[in-house]
C-alpha cells in the first residue's frame, strides 16, 4: 500500500500548534502522533513539540523554545542547514486559524 503524503496538511497541523500553543495541542495530540507525518522534518518538529509540551502543558511556543528543546532531544543537528532553518520558520510562520 502506497503512504498518503499531504506535506500541506502536516504544516498547518504544526503551524496551529505552533501558533495557537496548548489549546491547538490538547486538540491535535489525541488524533496525531509523530507516526502521522511523512516528511522527516515534520517528525523532528513533531517530536520537539511533543517535548515542550510534555515539560510544560501550557507552554508558549517559539524559534527559540523549540531550538531549545531539540538541543535537549538531540535533534538540533536537523535544523543546522539553512534549508531546514527556512522549513521550520515557515512552519511556525503558517497563517491559519485554531478552528
């Protein structure tokens, strides 16, 4: 069986929570699991996510939060190129609406 790719889908599921924090997250966390994204960044966005809000269940989330804490998972060599740099601001960056 062929794995469903929506690169669009993932980035605004990590956009709202990026955006819309804890209330996006308590939403989203239930139904997604890193296992629910195809592209290798969004699981490494995913995962450091999962890490802030496991630290912190209303947690504010930003560049640096979020650098912080794939510093803490040993994730942050991902981020290193400025391609994956670009990927997650443009994620973080992703305008959309919490409903």
């Amino acid at each position: 069986m062929n794995e469903l790719r929506d690169p669009a889908a993932e980035r605004a599921v990590l956009g709202g929570v990026c955006a819309f924090g804890s209330d996006a997250w308590s939403e989203a966390s239930d139904l997604i699991s890193v296992k629910s994204f195809t592209i290798d960044s969004n699981k490494t966005i995913w995962k450091c996510l999962e890490g802030i809000f496991s630290v912190n269940p209303q947690a504010t989330v930003d560049y640096p939060t979020l650098m912080s804490t794939a510093t803490g998972l040993g994730l942050a060599s991902l981020f290193e190129s400025a391609a994956e740099q670009s990927h997650l601001r443009a994620v973080m960056n992703f305008p959309i609406k919490l409903e």
